[in-house]
C-alpha cells in the first residue's frame, strides 16, 4: 500500500521502488532522508500552486538529485549535478522511459543548484528546485503548517542537518573544485577547504588569448 505523508502520496510503482532501493543502498542516511522530503516539498508547493506534474519524474527527480555526492556515483571531471541527472536518466531509460520525459528529469537535477532558471520550466524541473530550497534553504518554509512540517521531520528527520548537509556537499566537491566555477557551491569550498581560490569570471575574460 502506497504511503501518504502530509497529504502527499508516495509513488509506489516498480520505477519508485527500485529508485527508493538505490538510494538506500548506495547514499547516507543524511541524503536518503533529505531526498525524501525534496520530493514531499516539491509535491506540496505544486499542488499548493495547482501545477500539474507527474509524481514518478518529481520522485526519481528528487530521489537521485544528490547522487553524485556518493561515492559510488561521483565523478571527478564535471559538476556534482550532472553525475546524478546523467544516473537518473540511465535509470529511467532501463524502465522504459520516453527520452522527453527522461530529459525532464536530467534537467530537474542538473539546474537545481542554479537560481530561477528551472522555476520558469517544466512542473517537475521547478519542483525539484522548489522542494531543495526548502528544505536546504529554507525558502517557502511558511508555505506549509508546523504539523505538515513535523510529521513530515518525524518520518525523515534532519537531525544536524545545516552542518552535515555542508559537510556532504564539501566531502563530492573538494576533489573537483575547478567545476563550482560561476555556482553556489563555490561558496562552500571557500568556507571549508583551506587554500580553496575561486575562479574570477573578470580575470577568465582578462587574461583569454584574445587580444584587445
């Protein structure tokens, strides 16, 4: 029987299942818990704002939106978002899933680090955006009541969360920070990896072959 958390219903088909199985076998706790409620977020503001979306693409959207955190899926030469949108979309296409809705899903996890653009999207791309900046930013933290958000903190919890999600994002990037160039997570190596140096888009246009 499919389970219901704040009204919302999670996706128990085959896909889901065995999405919510990869998750768990090869993600922390931290990550598997902070991916559910991503999904329960987003679910609640689109159906909050009447946006139609499929709840299976929002699922796996959500569910594998930090994938390339893990050591498993984690590749040293492109963005963190991308080893997770480039898994999910291998995942969708081994169940059959149409290349249109599949590129849906890959761009719901390759933007949801980049502000705004994916809210002018499709539903499950501003979805996925939506529930990780509530949950990680806490943007729309008012959008739901304090017992949605218990419940909710009850059955996934975020104990620690602020400093582990930190942690997390620090652990699948500091390997690779030439890729947070011109994103957020940039932001993160300079707080915690000593020696860290961001790259100044100025100085990229500066100092290029190009003469003047």
């Amino acid at each position: 029987m499919a389970e219901t958390i704040s009204g919302i219903t999670i996706p128990d088909s085959t896909l889901a299942r065995e999405a919510t199985e990869l998750v768990r076998e090869f993600a922390s706790p931290l990550i598997y818990n902070h991916s559910r409620r991503v999904f329960i977020f987003g679910a609640l503001r689109g159906t909050q704002d009447q946006i139609s979306f499929d709840p299976e693409l929002l699922y796996v959207g959500a569910m594998f939106h930090d994938l390339g955190l893990t050591e498993k899926f984690r590749r040293e030469d492109q963005r963190f978002e991308i080893d997770g949108a480039d898994e999910a979309r291998r995942f969708l296409f081994s169940h059959g899933i149409a290349d249109a809705e599949a590129t849906k899903v890959w761009n719901a996890i390759a933007l949801h680090t980049t502000p705004e653009i994916p809210l002018h999207m499709d539903a499950e791309v501003a979805l996925v955006t939506r529930g990780v900046e509530h949950d990680v930013l806490g943007i729309g933290y008012d959008t739901i009541t304090e017992e949605q958000r218990a419940e909710i903190t009850q059955l996934h919890p975020r104990p620690d969360f602020k400093k582990q999600i930190l942690a997390a994002f620090t652990d699948g990037i500091k390997d690779r920070p030439e890729t947070t160039f011109g994103n957020v997570k940039a932001d993160v190596l300079e707080r915690f990896v000593p020696g860290f140096v961001r790259g100044n888009f100025v100085e990229v246009i500066e100092n290029n072959k190009w003469a003047e």
